[in-house]
C-alpha cells in the first residue's frame, strides 16, 4: 500500500515538491527553477526521482494562476498543469490541482 501524498506548491519561478507520510512527516523539500525545466511533466519527473521515486496514492498541486476543471496555465510561466496528466502518472485518481491562495 502506497500510502503517502504529494504536495507541490508551482508558481513562476520556483516548483517545490515535498511528500507526507501517513503520521503527517514530510519529506525533506525539492526546490526546482521553473525556468529550468521544459514544462510540467519534466519538473514532476525530476522532483519524485529526487524524493526517491514514491508512489503517491494523493497529490495536491497549488498554482500560481487560475484553475478550470482542474487545469491550470501559470500566469508567469508557459507551464500547463493538469489534474488528469497528473493522476496518470502517478495511477491515482485522487489528484487537485488549486489555486495557491485558495490552498492556504
């Protein structure tokens, strides 16, 4: 059982990644530039390699722009981030993508 959530918080120049375990322990946090990476997919790619490859049964996404249906194209960046691509990758369909300011 998998058992462990993602949380990223995305905005435009920074992508942070983190996991937390069942007890609520998070993981130490993986800092990506935005700049730095191709797109999404890449940045989601390069953050759970260097959490150790977890196999999220949860993840919760806050972007820096507005969410329709669960997608987002940051304000600052040319990033699209999609709840659905999302819960593909990590085969969970308990994926949001929100706002950042709705997320605090």
């Amino acid at each position: 059982m998998r058992r462990v959530r993602l949380i990223a918080d995305i905005g435009g120049t920074n992508a942070r990644f983190a996991t937390v375990s069942p007890g609520g322990e998070l993981s130490a946090q993986v800092r990506l530039a935005v700049g730095g990476q191709a797109d999404f997919a890449s940045a989601l790619e390069a953050a759970l390699a260097r959490l150790g490859n977890p196999l999220p049964d949860e993840a919760m996404v806050a972007v820096a722009g507005p969410v329709h249906n669960g997608v987002c194209r940051l304000t600052n960046a040319d990033w699209i981030i999609d709840a659905q691509v999302i819960a593909g990758r990590l085969d969970s369909p308990a994926v949001q993508v929100v706002n950042d300011f709705q997320a605090v």
